[in-house]
C-alpha cells in the first residue's frame, strides 16, 4: 500500500482507539470491547461499508506488521509490570504463586485436551494453542480494574497473573512452535530452550533496569528538561530492553520488559508520577493500534470453521478450565468465595495470544500449513473475543452481584490531618482515596502510597471520579470551612453516603455544621480531648495513638454468618485470642457494656479492645469482610 494510503489508514486507527476510550469512560465499561468492535469494523467489515478491504497484511509489510506489534507489546507489558508493586503482591502471595505456577499448568493442560477433543487437533498444535491461552495480561486485566475497584488483594492476584503469565506463554508458546512443531522435538530440548530464553530475558530486563536507574539518578543536572528526560529514559529503556533481549531469543524480549518494569516499579526512581503519566498515555495509543490492527486482520471464516466445537471450547476456558484452577489456586488463602467466583470470571485473553498467533500463522503458512495456521489463529481469536466480550462487558455487573466491590472512605484534603486519617484507616483494611487539588500535596501523598485523585472536593464530578457513589464515609478534611461544609451537603445530597464528616477549624462553625445534620469534628476540641486524654487518661491516650503501638481497639460489624453471632459474651470468651476482650457493644444506637449472658447477633457493632495482632485476628472472626 502507498505511503498515501498508509497515513490515512494509521490517522483512522488512532482515532477509533481515542474514541473508543472516550466510549469507555462514559459507559463504564473496558475499552478493548470498542477496540476490537473498531478492528472489526475497519477489516472484515469493512467490505460491506467501503466496498474494498482497508486493512490487510500486505499493508504494513509482512516484516513491518510484527516488529510494530512486537514493540507495542513491549510498551504495554512494561507498563503494566511498572505499575505492580510488591507490597500489593504480598496482599495474596500463596495464591498468587500458585495461580502463575499450579494455575498456569492447569490452564494448559485443560485447554490443550478440550482442543484435541473437541476438534480433534494432534497434541502438539493442541498444546501450541493451549500455551497460547494461558495468557491474560496486563492489556485486558487492566481495563476491567479500571472500572471494577476490587479489593487490593483482589488485583493484585489478577495483575500478577496477568503479567507473569503474559510472560510465560508467550516463551512456552514459542518453544513448542519451533521445537516441537518445525523440529519434532521434546523433552529436554524443549526445557532447555524455555529456560535459555528466560533467563536471558530476566538477566536482560535485570541490566538495563540497573542502567536506567543509574541515569535517572543525574536527571536533575538540567531541572528545566527533568521530568522529560526521565520519560524519556523509561520509555527509551522498555524499548532498549525488549529489542535487546528478542534480538538475542525470539520472545525473550517480553521477560526482559517485564523484569525491567517490575525492578524499576518498585525503587525509588525520580519523577515516577511523571513517568507513570507518560507511559500511561502512550500504552493507550499502542493498546488501540494494536487491537484494531489485529481484529482487523482477521478473516470471519477462520471463526466460522470452527463452528459447535468451537462454541465448546470457550465454554470449556470460560465456566470449567478457569474456575477449576481460581478455586485450587486459592484454596486456604484470604479470598472469600465470592472474590474467588469474581476471579474466576475475570479471565480475559488479550494481546499476547493474538500478536503472537497471527505471527505464528504467517510462519506457518509458508511451511504449507495453511490448514493448521486457520484453525490456530481461528481458536485464539475466537476466545479472544468471547472472554472479552463477556468478561470484560459484564465485569461490573458481576462484581455487583457477588458484591465485591469494597465501600470507600473518601478523604477531601491531603494535608497532615488527611494523610494522617488515611494511615490509620489503611492500616485497619480500609479502601481509602485521598482528593486534593494542590499538585505539591497530591505528589507528596501519592510518593507515601495513597491512592490520590487530583481536583477540587467541591467539584461534584471530582467526588464521583474518587468513588463517592460506593463510599461508606466521606471526610471533609480540608482547611476550609466553606468547602468543608459544601463538600458534606453533596456527599449527602447527590451521593446519599453513608457517614459523612466534616472538619471545622474554626470552632465558631460547630454549631452551624451540626445545624445542617453534619457531624463535625472541631479542631480545637479534638486537640483538647487529645490532652485531656493524656491528662486523666495516659495509658490509654498512649496505647491507642502511638505509632506502633502493641495494643489496639477497633469496631467492627458482626455478620449474621460471623462465628459470633447468636453466641453470649461467655460463649464467645474462650474462642477469641487470649489477649482480646469484647469491651462495647452498639445496638441501633445503644451502646452498653456487655454482661456474661449477653448474647452477640448479626448487625451489631462490637469494639474489640487487646493487643493489636488479637484484636485483627477477632475482627475475622466478627466478620471475614
């Protein structure tokens, strides 16, 4: 195709990928769902509109195609492995390890066998596909968390998956392609080419992670240009890490950007808010040429072919295969069975198996297998496009259902007494999302690992964007008594939240905040019961506030379904920690101390009161949320 031709062709792509975010944001739901619905629209489609094909593989080159998707792969795996930190991983990290090792092996098998029944493939074009399935990835988790705020734990299970298994499909999936598909080997020779090439993508990604952690330290020798260079450098070094590594063994390069955005994720790097902006905006371009470009690719026949025994196979990925290996994956772990079922819908396949298949397929082709070359792009695609439709377009709704979205506490103002709130809260299992509108304080709160939304608390588009429509308590927080009480009459008017409080800095402003149903929390009379705590009260005051303290004293909801409910305090003493007692118990509004023969049910608010570790430990047992 002309150069004419192309420019238009790529200016279309992008702005069906733009477009298609835009749709995304507005209706709540992930964009890959308007992508590929964009790719198909401009390729196999396309005919019926134009009258001619736009996009075939002849447009780009058959060596251009795969160097531009291989680099785009690059981008969105890096970013997605610079976004995951470790202390989220630790948020499961049995199940994590299991669901990209037990869970992984269980996905390929599965799969491989549905293929050689169902549509009767050999084992080896079988395992190939199979290999190719395992992947998740970044480029579909991502979306969906995006519009679905699961608990911590929750995506840091899926976007640990997605990452490493992005990895090691793709590494597994080239090695049976050429040596046990072109070479008719196995056994040693496949084990020995998997671990070649991931060892050289590690120690690749491990190298150039070093180099640019080292480059990135000098940025500020010239502070006009710092935050570019420093993009600049991250960006440079995904691509550095990708080439170097595939150039070496094909595939390599995806461990090697993985590694590098994994290493890199987690130290202390300069301008990271700036870096994580910019990559970012470029993985969304990417992520929309690259889909589009391949579901504008495909040919509607190769899914046509596979027919009912295709229909079988997704069936068997989506509601037998991935249930099957959350459910042992998870086993024993802090999930509960309903953040299980949500992770076991939440299975999508993205850009690893359809960049790597149509790669696979024009190789194929020119050994003459034309047919097999159908019937794997055909399959993959066909998964592709039903765990997206169905998982990434009725994600929400699930997560709804099986409630497991985590209410929120919103905390307008990211000052000293916002952040300090917000420590408190996180430490105690809280969902916690700062607003903030000073750019100095959102950085400030974001480099300690607060989630930050930057914009005005008054703004009531801001307050949506942070959650307030699935917050439990919204905290004005702000020095502003103005804004303090605006931002309390929204919560409460267009949000209907829950437990709304508010800060007054003038204590002249108490009366009229709580005239307007507003709690309010003075700042001159918090700090004198802080002194009057100290004063009569020292031990206490000191237990309860001191960082790191050894005790703790919480309130928790107990569950109908809880093991405490419908028990007496006297039955419930010997089952909780040694160190931990029931010292209050909340009623619809009465709060007394509980004697021996009374009895605990489901609604109430106990506050545990005993050593911090007891007192977590009683908490699970109050409620298992």
């Amino acid at each position: 195709m002309a150069t004419g031709e192309i420019i238009p062709l790529v200016a279309a792509i992008i702005g069906l990928g733009v477009g298609a975010q835009l749709l995304a944001a507005r209706f709540q739901v992930p964009s890959i769902i308007f992508l590929i619905s964009a790719g198909l629209l401009l390729g196999p489609f396309s005919g019926f509109i134009f009258g001619t094909r736009l996009l075939s593989a002849a447009t780009f080159g058959a060596e251009a195609l795969p160097a531009i998707v291989g680099l785009s792969v690059a981008i969105i795996v890096f970013e997605g492995a610079f976004h995951l930190r470790i202390d989220r991983i630790k948020e499961a990290p049995s199940a994590t390890l299991r669901l990209v090792t037990v869970g992984a092996a269980i996905a390929l098998l599965g799969t491989a066998a549905t293929i050689k029944f169902a549509l009767g493939q050999p084992w080896d074009l079988s395992f190939l596909i199979g290999a190719l399935l395992v992947a998740t990835g970044p480029t579909v988790v991502t979306p969906i968390l995006q519009v679905v705020p699961v608990r911590d734990r929750v995506a840091a299970a899926l976007e640990t998956e997605g990452i490493i298994n992005d990895v090691s499909a793709a590494i597994i999936a080239v090695v049976i392609f050429e040596v046990v598909i072109l070479q008719d080997r196995a056994g040693v020779a496949f084990l020995r080419d998997f671990a070649s090439r991931l060892g050289i993508g590690l120690l690749v990604g491990l190298v150039v992670a070093v180099i640019v952690y080292y480059l990135l330290r000098y940025v500020d020798l010239s502070p006009g240009n710092a935050p570019r260079n420093a993009r600049l450098l991250a960006f440079a070094g995904a691509l550095v890490a990708f080439a170097t590594a595939d150039t070496i063994a094909s595939e390599a390069g995806v461990a090697a950007v993985a590694t590098a955005g994994l290493v890199l994720g987690n130290l202390d790097v300069p301008y990271e808010d700036e870096i994580e902006a910019f990559k970012g905006d470029v993985t969304l371009i990417v992520l929309s040429f690259v889909f589009i470009a391949l579901a504008a690719l495909l040919e509607i026949d190769d899914l046509l072919r596979l027919g009912l025994a295709g229909l079988v196979v997704v069936a068997a990925v989506i509601f037998v295969i991935r249930p099957l290996l959350v459910f042992i994956s998870a086993r024993g772990d802090r999930f509960t069975r309903s953040e299980k079922l949500f992770i076991s819908f939440v299975g999508p396949r993205g850009i690893i198996p359809a960049s790597v298949a149509t790669l696979f397929a024009v190789e194929m082709q020119a050994h003459g297998l034309d047919q097999q070359a159908q019937l794997l792009v055909g399959t993959v695609f066909l998964v592709i496009f039903a765990t997206v439709a169905l998982e990434g377009g009725f994600a929400r709704y699930i997560a709804e259902y099986l409630d497991v979205i985590p209410m929120r506490v919103i905390i307008v103002g990211g000052g000293q007494v916002g952040r300090a709130l917000a420590e408190r809260l996180e430490d105690r299992g809280e969902n916690v999302v700062i607003v903030e509108e000073e750019e100095q304080t959102v950085e400030h709160a974001r480099n300690e690992g607060y989630s930050v939304v930057w914009g005005d608390g008054t703004d009531t588009d801001i307050l949506r964007e942070a959650g307030a429509a699935n917050a439990k308590t919204v905290v004005a927080a702000t020095g502003d008594d103005d804004a303090n009480l605006l931002i309390a009459q929204l919560s409460s008017s267009k949000f209907d939240t829950n437990r709304v409080i508010a800060r007054a800095n003038n204590p002249d402003n108490v009366e009229a905040f709580e005239e307007l149903g507003v709690r309010t929390i003075s700042s001159a009379m918090a700090t004198a019961w802080a002194m009057d705590n100290q004063i009569e009260r020292p031990a206490l005051a000191h237990w309860m506030t001191d960082v790191g303290r050894k005790g703790d004293v919480q309130e928790v909801e107990v569950s109908p379904d809880g093991e405490l409910a419908g028990r007496t305090v006297e039955e419930i003493g010997p089952k909780l920690p040694d160190t931990c007692l029931i010292a209050l118990v909340d009623r619809d509004g009465e709060v007394e101390v509980p004697g021996p023969d009374f009895q605990i049910e489901g609604g109430d608010r106990v506050t545990l009161l005993g050593k911090r570790e007891a007192v977590r430990d009683a908490m699970k047992m109050c409620n298992h949320e």
